[in-house]
C-alpha cells in the first residue's frame, strides 16, 4: 500500500509544478463579479472560446499550487543558499539543450541547433554536467525551441487558448506538443524510477522558487493577465523577438519551461 501511494505521488510531482509554472506562480485566482449591473459586459476573447471551462481549471489548478506546491517551493528557497539554486537551474537548463536543438532542426534552423549543442557540450564538460554555464560567460546562446513552435513553423499558426487539469495554461498547439517535449527531454531515459521521480521534483520546484517573487506583479483579474501574457510570450517564442521588444523580456512571466525538464515538465 505505501508502494503504491509513493508510486503516484511521484507521478504526480512532475504534473503539480507544471501547474502553477504556466499559471506565473499565481497564489490565488480571481474572477470578474457576475451579475453586477454597473460592470459593462466584456466582450469573449477570440483565442479563449473556452473561457468558461479554462477558469474552472485554472481555480483548480491554483488550489493544488497553494496547499501543496507553493509551501515546498518556499520551503526549499529558504534552505538552499543561492549558488546551489543557480547551480540547479544551470543543469536543468542544460539538459533542455537536447530539446531545442532536435526542434531547431525540425523548425529548418540549423545555426541555432549548433548552438544549442554547443552550449550542450561546452557546459556539460567544462561546466562539470551543466552546474557551470561557461557556455553563456562565452557569449554562446540559442534561442530555446519547443515541438509547439516547430508546429507553429510547419502552419499552425493560430491556436486557442487551453487550460489544462495539472499542467496550466497553454494553446491546443502547444498542448499537442507535450508528448514530443517530455520525448526529447534526458529525464525520460532514466532507467532509476526514484532518481528519476526525484530529478523532476527538484526541477519543478525550483522553477516554482523562482516565481515566488513574480506573484505580486499580477494584477486585476488573474485569470485573464495570466493569459494574455502567456499569450504575448509565446507569440514573439513563435517569432523568435520579431513582434518587438519582449513585453516580458525580464523573465517576469517566463512560463516556459519546460526546461522540466521549462524546460520540460516548465515556460
């Protein structure tokens, strides 16, 4: 009986923190007032036609956050002292290599896959398994690639906005996409069921640290700032910076990834 009930909770770690990382680390959730006559109506969203059954999702998805991922999240930001987090976001990081470089490839760019590579081999190397980003301090960087903009390149360009139980806001697209991500990501190979289990729960509650101080620049209705800037975020991934300067170029909303590996599990 306790096997059975560790093995789903360490099914269940991977999917928790991939809540609340697409969610922008949000601790509560926010409606507009119903029935409130001096509030004009507004109007429904194009990209969010399922406005009604993404709240819902998104209310529940807040709740696993608060009692369950949040406390650990800050638990672990209170003990681990901060070279051992940066250390810990540069190996997962590092292991989201593999995956940009497989989708730059797909997506027809192959500079930005020797790139990614690059930076694969320099800081697995010389950066002692990706603990040191040496790869950066060289001035090699690559523009991070998921299979959901690699469907955005091959013509689906616009998709509708999906809130999904347990793994938070995302597109149709890019909800497609989730089967190729966890594919391409190292953790998936590794034959040790707990070093695996662990692995991603390190990785996702790092991640989740690292929103605790992004909370408070969510404001008005949270379900709709959430989604519109996951919105924006993930047009100008598609169109690698082409839309301008990144709205949200200080990583404020960096709902991505899934290096869970967010990059993976991550936006």
């Amino acid at each position: 009986m306790q096997t059975q009930a560790r093995s789903a909770w360490q099914k269940l770690l991977p999917l928790l923190l991939l809540a609340t990382l697409s969610m922008g680390g949000c601790a509560s959730t926010g409606s507009p007032q119903e029935g409130n006559a001096s509030e004009p109506p507004v109007a429904a969203d194009p990209q969010d036609p399922w406005e009604g059954f993404n709240r819902r999702v998104f209310e529940f998805n807040d709740v696993l956050d608060r009692y369950a991922l949040k406390p650990v999240a800050q638990g672990y930001n209170a003990v681990t002292p901060e070279p051992v987090q940066t250390g810990v976001g540069n190996f997962f990081s590092n292991l989201g290599e593999i995956r940009t470089a497989l989708n730059s490839l797909l997506q027809g760019k192959p500079a930005n896959a020797g790139l990614a590579t690059s930076r694969f081999l320099i800081n697995s190397t010389v950066g002692i398994g990706g603990l040191l980003d040496y790869a950066t301090l060289m001035e090699i960087t690559a523009d991070k690639e998921d299979f959901g903009q690699t469907l955005a390149v091959w013509g689906w360009d616009d998709s509708r906005y999906l809130v999904l139980p347990l793994l938070g806001p995302r597109t149709l697209r890019d909800a497609s996409g989730l089967p190729v991500d966890f594919a391409a990501h190292p953790i998936t190979y590794i034959d040790d069921h707990q070093l695996r289990a662990g692995l991603t729960a390190l990785d996702i509650i790092h991640l989740r640290a690292d929103l605790l101080d992004q909370e408070s620049l969510i404001s008005g209705d949270r379900y709709r700032f959430v989604r519109d800037a996951y919105l924006q975020r993930r047009q100008f991934q598609v169109n690698d910076g082409e839309l301008g300067d990144d709205p949200f170029a200080m990583d404020d909303f960096d709902f991505d990834d899934t290096d869970v590996g967010d990059d993976d599990f991550a936006d």
